[in-house]
C-alpha cells in the first residue's frame, strides 16, 4: 500500500514481507515454512557481534529496483514511504523494548557530497512525525546521524567475496563521542543487508566503546 502510488500493480504485489520461520540471530527467513524460528548455520560458526539483526522484507527483483532508483537514481520522494516501512518493522519488532539511539551507517564524506545525501538517514528522519500520528511515544528515543563515522572510502561491497567484504571494511568506521554511546542500547539503520559485515563492524566499534546492546534494522535482507 505505501509503494503503490510509486509502483506498478504487478511490483507492488510482488513485495515480501518477512515472516517466519527466520534465524534469530540474523533475521534471514528460512526457505522450510514450516517449524520455529532458531539460529542459522552461519550464526552458530561465525557469532555475529550485534544482537539481532530484523528487516522489513525481502531483497526481490521488485524491491531492489524500487531501492536502486531511490539511492542511484536519487528518487528521494521514495524516502517518506520506504521509511514508513521500515518503521513498520521497528515497532513490529522493538516496540516492547527500549531503545536510546537510531543510527545511521554513515556515508564516506566524499560519498555522501556525490550522493548528495545518506539513504539510510533520510529513512529514519520523519520517524517522530510517524509516530506522533500513530500516538506511538518515542520520546526515550534519539536520532543521531553523527554518532558514526566513516573513515575511510571504502570498495563497493557488492559483488565481494565475504572475506573481501570483511577485508573491506575493517577498522572503517570511528565514533565522535563515546560519551554518547556508554551503557546505551543502539539501533543500527540501513538500506540493505547481504552478509552483515558492514553493519557487523559498526556494532563492534560500538561496543568496544562502551553500548550496552547493537540491534540492527534493514530496509531489506537478502537470502
């Protein structure tokens, strides 16, 4: 319904939700829809440093267009919709939990000035707005769009091996304050999960510097 006035009937219907069974760890829907929800193979060999990893569909063919037009396309519009979605999830998953700070992976600064703007902030933005309409109280809660930084411009994730990706990313992100973060529960916020390395690293950093607990939020997950 929120993508319909930017999608095609036949795109719009085609959205996947996700929905259980799914690995309790990393959130990835299994393909057996029938039993309970447990931890993945790869949870178990390679124990991932956030707590929970939760995502608000399906990385399809349908999905991954509309993502791709809003990031490389700079269909922005596609902003407040897809972020209603997202925080469709949130209080589908967090509402009974208190969370102190949303944020963002943050964007390279030279990225961000050739993008013109980070996607997954612009996501989370109007999220009081959201929730002010739904009389839904978040006011425990912060957005902070600085509380991490990117060091360093980094490879293109897409299309690396994981041990790349891990390559990649290591030792990218920083934090401004850690202040900020002392004994604080965060919610990491992106567009897309694959293999989790990027936001993994983000909860690392966090955590050595102090959080109480990193949960992370997608857009979407791949299978």
């Amino acid at each position: 319904m929120l993508l319909a006035p930017f999608c095609c009937p036949n795109c719009s219907n085609e959205f996947l939700s996700i929905e259980s069974p799914i690995c309790l760890k990393c959130g990835r829907m299994f393909n057996n829809y029938d039993g309970e929800d447990h931890v993945c193979g790869e949870c178990l060999t390679s124990p991932k440093t956030f707590s929970i990893a939760r995502a608000a569909g399906v990385y399809t063919k349908d999905l991954i267009e509309v993502i791709h037009c809003y990031k490389y396309k700079k269909k922005i519009q596609l902003a407040r919709p897809l972020g209603k979605l997202l925080f469709s999830a949130f209080i589908r998953y967090w509402s009974s939990q208190k969370i102190d700070i949303v944020a963002p992976i943050p964007l390279h600064i030279k990225k961000f000035r050739q993008r013109g703007f980070n996607q997954a902030y612009l996501l989370i933005k109007n999220w009081f707005n959201i929730a002010t309409d739904l009389k839904i109280d978040l006011s425990h809660m912060q957005i902070d769009r600085n509380l991490l930084v990117r060091n360093r411009r980094t490879q293109p994730q897409v299309g690396l091996s994981r041990i790349k990706r891990m390559e990649n990313i290591k030792n990218a992100f920083s934090i401004n304050d850690r202040d900020k973060v002392f004994n604080r529960k965060i919610l990491l916020v992106d567009d897309v999960y694959t293999t989790g390395t990027t936001v993994n690293e983000c909860a690392k950093v966090l955590m050595e510097n102090g959080a109480k607990e990193v949960d992370v939020l997608t857009l979407a997950r791949a299978m």
